[in-house]
C-alpha cells in the first residue's frame, strides 16, 4: 500500500467520525470517582477513598479521566498538577505517554492493512519481512504470524526498553531487532515455540513496527497519523517522539516514585508500536468508541465486522488478536494497561453496553492508583474486580517479634510495631504511613487500606525474622531486617 492509498482510507473514515462528533455534546463536568481497594476485608469496611488523599499517598501529581457511556465519550475530568515545579493545572487537553497502550491502536492499523489485502494475519512474517527475519526456534517449529505477534503467542520475549534521554539518538526498529547501537538491548530472539504460550511481549511490536513501516513505505508515526490517528479524530495524540509545539505545550511531566521530575521531563521510546503513543484520555476514548462501533456493526469504514470480531475473540490467555480481553465468565471487555517510566495509564471498555473509561496519570506511583480507579468503575457495573478476603486475629506475641527496621535498597519500611490490638508498618515506598496490617495467615498480612499489597515475614532456620516481602501481582520488592 501506497501513501495514496492510506490517505483514502483516513479520508473515508475521518469523515465518518466527523459527523458522530458533531452529534454529542461532551460534557466537561468534574467526574466523581469511587475508588475502591483490590481486597474487600469481611467486616472490616474501607469506606470511600477520596482521589485527593489517594494521588497524595501514590505521589501522582496529575489524573486525568474520560468516562464513557453507552458508546459515547459522556465525560472528562482531569486533576492536579501536569508540572508540580510551575504549578501547571492538568486540564482534559493534557498529554501524557500512553505506554502500552499504543499497542491496541498498532494492532487497528495492522489490521486496516490485513483488510486492505497487504497483510495477512496466518502468513509465515518471514515471507513479509526484508531487512530482517524472525530466528526460527528449532525445527519443525510452527511460524511466527502476525496473529501471533499481535496475540503475544509468537514465542519472542519481553524486553523491557527504557525511555531514551531526551537529546540522544534513537535506535530504528531494525537497530533494536539486531541488537545494535543506539539500541541497549542484545539482538531479539524467541524463548519458545510459536503458537504454544501467552508471553507478553515487547519484543513482537517490534517486528510489528518493521513489518508496517516495510509495508506502507512510511515512517511509523506517519503511517499511524494516517491510519488511526487521523481517522478516528484523535487530534491531540501522536506517535512521534519529537512533539510539535503545539502539543509540547500540553505535554504532562513525568515523575517517579519519590515524586521527582524525570530527567528531561520524560523517556523518548523507540518501541513506538508497543509504547511510543502521546494521547489524552478523550483521544484514547475516541479510540475505543470507534472499535465498540465496528464490533456492533455501527460503522464499517475501519475494518470488516467480522474482523473486528475475530480480534476481539480470545487467541491464548485473556489476549485476542491485538487486544487485551476480561477474563472468562465476566461480561465481555476490551482493554490494556500501560506502563512507561513516570506515566501509568490504562482504558476498559465493554463490547456491548459501550460503557468505558480512560485513566491517565504522570507518575510511577499510578501502577497502584489507577486500578484503584477502575476497579471503582467496574465494581459499580457488576463486573466482578474486587476479591474479597477475611482477616484472622493477630497474635499480639508473634506480632512483637517483628517490631524493627528493614531497609528495601534506599528505602527503609520503619516502625512496625503494634498498638490497640493492631499491627502497623510505615514506609515511604508504597505512602505514607502508618498503615495497618490485616493477618491473612501466619506471616502474611494485607496493608490496609492501600492497593491490597501483601506483607509476607520470611523467617531463618532459627525462627527468628529475617526479611520481608511486599507484592501486588507481579510487583514486588524485598527487604532485609536491619541490626538483626
């Protein structure tokens, strides 16, 4: 495909979002957020959590939300701060990286060119591809297809790739599949069979981005501009990793852990199909709507129904061709989190019902916020998010042991020591503090009421402590005891 080709198809498809825009009137209306904790505690209520007190404890300067409602963009509301250092307000029209969720879009454009007949999702990639060939993994391996580097099943691993500074060269997509400077990374090979595992991966959008760069003959935020960008309005979103002035301007800066400025406000991203997207959350709205719309058979000018049907049907895991999916036996949803350094973000919405929601945020701090955020959303709906656990009693013995410090590299998680008949632990990693500590079972506790992070006590031989561990999911850190 040609670039005349794709200014036909943005063209055909601008046009049609241009009418369904002008239909609705977005309200810009404060948007209330019930957050809600992962765990419920039996008889042990945490009642409302205000966003206010929760983007203080997770050190996130700015939030910014777009609600949608039987597939319409209904609301948005943005909070705090885009720069804490001049006091810049975070407005709905703020930027932030959309991380991962670049991916979603990357798979619509893959599939627009899948539908167009210059892809084909069951075809060996290698036949594709011409200045670069996936490794095969061993013979009589099944191949790498598009569909399995869309579904995260092509075998390849997952590469973490860190934000360049700002001011260095970045490496092409070609530079970071060989291996090769700019690139940090040693050259992309496969893990397992093709075809065989869920394994999420980085490493697949990378090929992606060749692959469609070698297709279309255009520069990967180019043929995104005119693919899906254009197409679906999403005017205040880019793919370039230089940002023109005018969305410089809005752009939010990222900030860590500590609440510290990033060095040169942010990480440019060479994997710019896995993580390289700049978007608002009424943009990544637009989005979303446009693939509520094709899967019910309300517009037609993206892909197929029926294609769009297909990625949105479970490949392996809770992954359909391109798109994140809600687990077996909740109401069917499409969605995808994104995590880049100093930005944390994440959209879901439902096939059906076109009810959906956007969050965004400019710290590390919002890999804890922002499912705070959503499961507040999605409990309110009956969609089935919060676990729900009891707490036992606290031996108050056992529970004095464990009074002292521990030192997590240049944190140190202080004072847990009991008091009323309860269990405390303070520390500046996860908050501020004291928080109180629920017993799930000997040695393991739940801090409360904070994102359902778990404590575990390791213990030596001797029985004494010895170290600690906190994990949320496939978060975690460890700490050992100090002056032990």
């Amino acid at each position: 495909m040609r670039r005349r080709d794709l200014l036909r198809l943005a063209s055909a498809a601008g046009a049609y979002f241009t009418m369904q825009e002008a239909r609705a009137e977005i309200g810009r209306t404060p948007i209330e957020v019930r957050l809600k904790p992962a765990v419920e505690v039996i008889g042990r209520p945490a009642g409302r959590l205000a966003l206010a007190d929760r983007m203080a404890f997770y050190k996130t300067p700015a939030v910014s939300v777009a609600l949608m409602e039987g597939g319409r963009l209904a609301a948005t509301s943005a909070s705090g701060y885009a720069d804490v250092s001049n006091q810049r307000r975070a407005l709905p029209d703020t930027l932030f990286q959309a991380a991962s969720i670049s991916k979603s879009l990357t798979a619509l454009a893959a599939l627009r060119l899948v539908a167009n007949g210059q892809l084909a999702l069951d075809l060996d990639v290698n036949q594709q591809l011409r200045s670069w060939q996936v490794p095969e993994y061993g013979g009589g391996a099944e191949p790498v297809t598009l569909r399995r580097l869309l579904s995260h099943s092509a075998g390849l691993g997952h590469n973490y790739f860190p934000g360049s500074d700002v001011g260095k060269p970045l490496p092409t997509a070609l530079q970071i599949l060989r291996g090769e400077a700019p690139a940090t990374n040693g050259p992309i090979k496969p893990l397992g069979e093709p075809g065989k595992a869920f394994r999420y991966s980085n490493d697949s959008y990378v090929v992606i981005q060749l692959l469609l760069e070698e297709t279309t003959c255009l520069p990967f935020p180019v043929l995104m501009r005119e693919l899906v960008l254009n197409p679906l309005g999403m005017k205040q979103s880019t793919f370039s990793q230089s940002l023109p002035a005018g969305l410089l301007a809005k752009a939010a800066t990222g900030y860590s852990w500590e609440a510290q400025a990033l060095k040169g406000r942010w990480g440019l991203h060479a994997d710019m199909a896995g993580g390289g997207l700049w978007s608002t959350p009424s943009d990544i709205a637009r989005f979303a709507i446009a693939v509520h719309q094709t899967y019910r058979g309300e517009r037609s000018d993206l892909i197929p129904r029926s294609l769009m049907h297909e990625a949105l049907t479970r490949q392996i895991g809770n992954w359909g061709v391109g798109f994140g999916l809600s687990p077996a036996g909740q109401p069917a949803r499409f969605r995808q989190t994104g995590s880049n350094e100093g930005f944390q973000c994440a959209y879901e919405m439902a096939c059906e019902g076109g009810d959906g929601i956007v969050v965004m945020t400019n710290a590390v701090g919002g890999v804890l916020l922002v499912p705070e955020i959503l499961r507040g959303f999605t409990t309110e709906r009956g969609w089935g998010d919060q676990e729900t656990l009891s707490a036992r009693g606290l031996d108050l013995a056992a529970a004095g042991s464990l009074s002292g410090d521990y030192s997590i590299g240049d944190y140190r998680i202080a004072s847990i020591h009991s008091e009323g008949g309860k269990l405390f632990v303070a520390t500046p990693f996860f908050g501020a503090g004291p928080l109180e500590l629920l017993p799930l079972a000997e040695d393991r506790f739940l801090i409360w009421p904070t994102h359902a992070v778990e404590l575990q006590i390791h213990r030596a031989l001797n029985g004494g402590v010895e170290k600690l561990s906190m994990r949320r999911g496939v978060f975690g850190v460890e700490g050992a005891r100090v002056g032990f």
